[in-house]
C-alpha cells in the first residue's frame, strides 16, 4: 500500500507536457482563404529548430500554432535552420493567433521555426 502511496506522489509531482500544433498556408491569410495548405503538425512535444521545407519556392507565408504558452516559446525565421537576418531576427508567435509575413516583397517567407521549453 505504501509503494502505491508513494507511487501517486512521483507521478503527481511531474509537470505534465502539453504538445504543440502547427499548421502554415502558402497565401497571406490562415485557413481556407490561405490556400494550399503547406505544413501541418499535431501533438507534436519535441523542442528544437524545425525547417518548413529546404526547397526554395515552397513559401509560407501565414503560420498559426496552438500551444500552452506557459510550456512552449515559437518563434519563426526567414532562413533555414532558425537563422535570423539583421531585418527580421525572428517573430515569436502567439498561441491560435494567425501570423502572416508579407513584410517587403513575395520572396520574404518563413523557412524555419524554433520551439523552446519555457
């Protein structure tokens, strides 16, 4: 009985790990008006830099992720393997918030994206 006691405390003494979902579109707005939809991700906890696509040409431009923001910072890139430029180091995004890049011309899309333990 004891062991069992025990047991339920290890167990309730440990953070549980929300996952996180992504999907990106290749217009400018999220979901059916975005168009194709390019990339989607569910229950997905991995932390780490994550690249859309190594292809130039495949654009994202509009990015919405659903997340515990007490769990999990994103921030997406211009560049592949979360590299910044000097013009855009990095948006962090908002939890169910679409976010859409279309700053300076067509060719200025996100490549990459980072997602951090908070």
């Amino acid at each position: 009985m004891q062991l069992l006691c025990l047991l339920a405390s290890c167990i309730a003494a440990t953070n549980t790990v929300f996952a996180w979902d992504m999907n990106a579109w290749h217009g400018t707005e999220c979901g059916a008006a975005g168009g194709a939809e390019g990339y989607e991700v569910a229950d997905y906890t991995s932390t780490g830099c994550f690249n859309f696509d190594m292809e130039d040409g495949y654009r994202i431009h509009s990015v919405k992720a659903v997340f515990s923001d007490s769990k999990y910072k994103i921030t997406i890139y211009p560049k592949s393997d979360c590299e910044a430029e000097t013009l855009w180091p990095g948006i962090e995004l908002t939890t169910e918030t679409c976010t859409v890049f279309k700053e300076w011309t067509t060719d200025e899309v996100i490549y990459s994206y980072k997602v951090t333990a908070v």
